[in-house]
C-alpha cells in the first residue's frame, strides 16, 4: 500500500507506547559489540563464520522512565553516522524512546563508503542490526518486545531485508524479532528469492519521489508485489518534490554528490548460488558495471522532513 506524505493517516499499530513528549536525553551510553563481516555472497549462502569485528553504537535513554522503556536501533547510510541522525535520536527520545545509534563503519576501518560501495557488503549492516538486537533484548531498562529498527539509504536497505524470514532464520536472533521497520530510501533494485516471505510485523517505507540516487520506482513495484502477495503490513509513503536524504539539513538545496556511486540504473537479482546477478549481462553485478553511475543529487526538503517526523512518530 503507498501513501502521500500529504495526508499521512495516523498509523493505528501502537507496538512502541510513547512516554510523556517532554522527555528528554537524560544519558548517553557507549557500547562495544561483536559483529561480523560477511560479503554479500557469504550472507545469502548463510555463512556465520566471517571476518569478526568490535563495533560501536550509542544509547540514548530518555529522562522519564516508569518502565521498561520502548527502543528504536537506528542504522546510518554509505557516509557514517551525522548530526541529522543525532537529530532523529532527539526527536525519538523526547517521545520518551530510547535509541541506540549503530555505528557499523569505524569499528571495520570505514569513514565512508559513498565512492567506493563495494568496500562492504550491501546487507552486512543486517547482521549489525541483529546483533544491537542481542544486545539490547537483555537490558533491563529497555522493554524487549518493542524494539523497532529505523535506518537510511544503505541503512534503510539493511532495515527494510532485515524483515525478510529467510534472512532472519539464517542470521537473526532466536526468539526475538524487531517489533517495527522503518526505511528511509532504501535501494530496492535487488530481488532476493524469497523476499515475499517478509515478517508479520509492521514494515514502514519513506521515500522521496524525486530521488535519482536511489529511485522510488523499484521500491514501489516491491511494494506492490508483496501487497499482491498478501502483506498488508508493508506501508509506502511517497514524499513529493524530495531528492535523497530529504531529512537532512546538511544540503539546504540539491547538489550533486560528485564522487557517489549510484545503482539507480542497475536492476540485480539473486542467483541459485547466492549470487547478486546484474539482470541485463547475466553476470555476477560488479561497480564497475556500466549501470553504475557517479553524481547523484542530495538535498534537503523542510516540509517533507516534517512530514516525515510527524508520520514516524505516528506509526511508533
């Protein structure tokens, strides 16, 4: 199902009860994990062993607690975290939310990927996102069925497949899922066998229509083949005038992003084998591919930021 970001029905799925909206940070933690880095092939072939690797996120708690707190595990997108996802986290906990904000790059090395994609794995921050799951679950403060997952471009990616059965069966935690999806402009150009067999949880698309880093098309024919398929927990919203990364302030007007290496052209899909095939040469998709192409624009769009606060907050 797609919605309009200009009359975003209030979501009537309330898994994260918000606490009193005057809430505030009141602590910020640093938390060392272990993770592990899998290339894509390894993931879809349901590898465990890879290379394993500490990484970091940071928990924000809200000042007003009388219970086991509602989270949200928030995922950056190819340049690292940034002040505009420091800005979700302060929106979330003054709705009394806690978030953990991962950090999956530092800890591999990584300052960005935005010109060089395939220095990680497309779904490794999958993984990332289950085991801040792991680590959360436990936490007596943080109440462990209503941990919802938020994350952006490449984030957003790793947020919408992370709701996939098959890739929770192989990777997931047992016993516990996500109680929510939350993409932003994900890429929705790959089709994974199974990806129809999505989660019962709800799943909620953000999308800019006027992005051509990651285009809204694939994600809306996605959108419609898991409707088609029966999955009417799946939501898109669709974000008029908005390029990529339309919440972040950081480019108050449309630029091109130079060096960026952008897939919007390429349409891939899984192989027998685990591979990511590019669908018109057949063969293994490489950056290198001639679909891929450098320049991009990004911007920042205030009404539809807004819109988009307001609607995340609903749904949660």
């Amino acid at each position: 199902m797609r919605l309009s970001a200009i009359a975003v029905p209030i979501m009537l799925m309330a898994l994260l009860l918000p606490l009193p909206a005057h809430a505030q940070t009141a602590r910020i933690e640093l938390h060392a994990f272990r993770s592990t880095t899998l290339t894509d092939q390894q993931f879809l072939n349901g590898v465990k062993e890879g290379q394993p690797v500490t990484i970091a996120g940071e928990l924000r708690l809200p000042r007003a607690r009388t219970s086991r707190l509602p989270a949200v595990v928030l995922l950056h997108g190819s340049g690292g975290l940034s002040a505009s996802h420091a800005a979700w986290a302060e929106e979330l906990t003054g709705m009394g939310i806690a978030v953990f904000l991962v950090d999956s790059f530092t800890g591999r090395g990584i300052v960005s990927v935005s010109a060089s994609q395939d220095t990680l794995g497309r779904l490794a921050m999958i993984i990332d996102a289950y085991r801040a799951l792991d680590l959360l679950a436990p936490d007596s403060r943080i109440d462990a069925d209503r941990i919802a997952l938020m994350g952006f471009s490449r984030g957003g990616q790793s947020v919408l497949y992370a709701s996939l059965r098959r890739f929770q069966k192989m990777h997931g935690p047992p016993g516990i899922e996500f109680a929510a999806y939350i993409p932003f402009y994900p890429s929705c150009n790959t089709r994974f066998r199974d990806d129809e067999n999505v989660t019962g949880r709800p799943v909620h698309i953000h999308h800019g229509l006027d992005d051509n880093y990651v285009p809204i098309e694939p994600c809306q024919a996605y959108v419609d083949r898991l409707y088609a398929a029966g999955k009417k927990n799946v939501v898109l919203t669709e974000y008029p005038g908005a390029h990529h990364s339309f919440d972040n302030p950081a480019n108050p007007t449309p630029v091109r992003a130079e060096r960026s290496q952008s897939t919007a052209l390429c349409v891939l899909q899984e192989d027998g084998n685990g591979r990511v095939i590019n669908s018109k040469t057949g063969k293994p998709f490489s950056y290198r591919d001639t679909c891929v192409r450098l320049g991009p624009t990004v911007g920042y769009n205030a009404e539809q930021h807004a819109a988009a606060v307001k609607s995340v907050k609903e749904f949660l």
